[in-house]
C-alpha cells in the first residue's frame, strides 16, 4: 500500500517538473526577444541623422567646409550645384559651423568673408549664406590651392570638396602637407564630368572620407531651389541695466 502511495506521489512530482520546465522552455525566447527590441530600439533613438552633402553624411562634425569649384566649365550646370549647397547649409544644426569657398583660377569666394572663422550654424546666417552662393557665377580655370589652404586654417573637421574637372597631382601633395596628420576628414565629389575621378577617389580613401560620382541624371534632381530658412534674429545679449538715477 504504501509502496503504491510513494510511486503515485513520484509520478504526480515527476509530472510537474516536466511542465515546469516545458512553461519556461517557451517563455524565455519571448523575454530574450523582448529585450533584444527594446535594445534595438533604445539604440535607434540613439542614432540622429548628420548633415550631408550629394549623399555622403559625415554625422555630427561640428565644423564643417565647403571647397567648391565654380569654374567656366559648370556654367550649365551652376544652378545645380548653388541648390545643393544650399540645402546642405540648410540641413546644418544649431550646434554647428561652416564655411564655403569657391574656387577656379581666379581669387578666392568666400562665406564668411569679413571675419576670420566659421559662421555658426543659426538662421540668419543660413539665409545670408544662401544670398551669398546665389551670386555664384562659373568662371574661369580648376584650382583648389587656395581654397584649400583658407579652409585648413580653420581646423574643421570635415571637408567637402567638389570639382567637375581634374586636378593637377600636386593638389593631391599639397592636401598630404595640410592633413599630415589625418585630423581632417576628406569627403570628394566628382560633378557630373568623370575626369578628376581617379584622383578624388584617391584623396578621399587617403584621408578617412568618402568619394562620391554624381552623374547629370542626379544633377537634374536639384532643379528645385530649396527653401530660406524662417528669419530668426542671432542670439543678442541682453542689454546693460540702466543706472540708476
């Protein structure tokens, strides 16, 4: 009798355990899947989207230049390329700066102009920016030299630079003696013509950037002139309290 009690009480223990185990077999994929979407989309949030120029998104560089050719041979396509960097500057953050310089074989042009920097990234001077790249005419030869130089001074930590022609080998040299030290990085853009595409394509892979082909079909899609910023005055300080009477 008892023997028959004890087997009926090892059977009933047995039991239970198999449907312990069975009931938490199947709930630990759910919580491990649980967790891994609330990692997946804790990390998401965490990612904002950077800045970018004709594709190439550097994230969140905080200074960033803009060495542009305007030369005689981007008069058809000179609309184009002011759309972009407009919607580029455009696109900036409040907590960043820039600079634009356009160059062919004549002096440089400049944003700023007046002031040694960069020009902080607020509204006003976006729409400032955006009058000074509608003046942009293409003229003139290819070279970067003093562009280039202008915008290493300023100790940005991103480059865009963009051509529709090809460049003399000692740009590439020159870039060498500026980035010694690879601190800046280079991202390069070949407009429309493939000439300069070897070189480019060299300088970005030398210096930690990205290269980029943009073909005329891609041009074309820039027609659309991208909005002004809203008008919002810079930052003021507050003025001085009166003294007293």
């Amino acid at each position: 009798m008892k023997t028959g009690i004890l087997a009926a009480f090892l059977l009933l223990l047995f039991l239970n355990l198999l449907f312990a185990a069975n009931t938490d077999s199947s709930a630990v994929p759910a919580a491990s899947t649980s967790a891994v979407m609330a990692s997946a989309t804790s990390a998401s949030s965490a990612v904002k989207p950077g800045h970018e120029f004709f594709g190439i998104v550097t994230g969140k560089a905080r200074k960033i230049a803009y060495v542009v050719d305007h030369s005689g041979s981007m008069t058809e396509t000179i609309g184009y390329l002011r759309n972009e960097v407009k919607r580029s500057i455009r696109s900036l953050e409040s907590d960043q700066s820039f600079f634009i310089t356009f160059f062919s074989s004549g002096p440089t042009i400049d944003f700023p102009a007046k002031t040694a920097g960069l020009a902080p990234a607020n509204d006003q001077d976006k729409r400032e920016a955006y009058e000074f790249i509608n003046k942009i005419k293409a003229e003139g030869q290819t070279d970067p030299s003093d562009s280039l130089k202008k915008a290493f001074t300023l100790q940005p930590d991103v480059i865009y630079i963009l051509t529709d022609g090809e460049f003399d080998a000692k740009t590439a040299d020159l870039i060498k003696q500026l980035n010694a030290k690879h601190k800046v990085r280079i991202n390069t853009i070949c407009f429309i013509y493939s000439d300069g595409r070897k070189l480019l394509k060299s300088i970005a892979e030398d210096n930690n950037g990205k290269y980029r082909f943009v073909n005329e079909e891609d041009a074309k899609k820039l027609e659309k002139e991208p909005e002004l910023p809203s008008a919002t005055p810079r930052s003021q300080k507050p003025p001085a309290p009166k003294a007293a009477s």
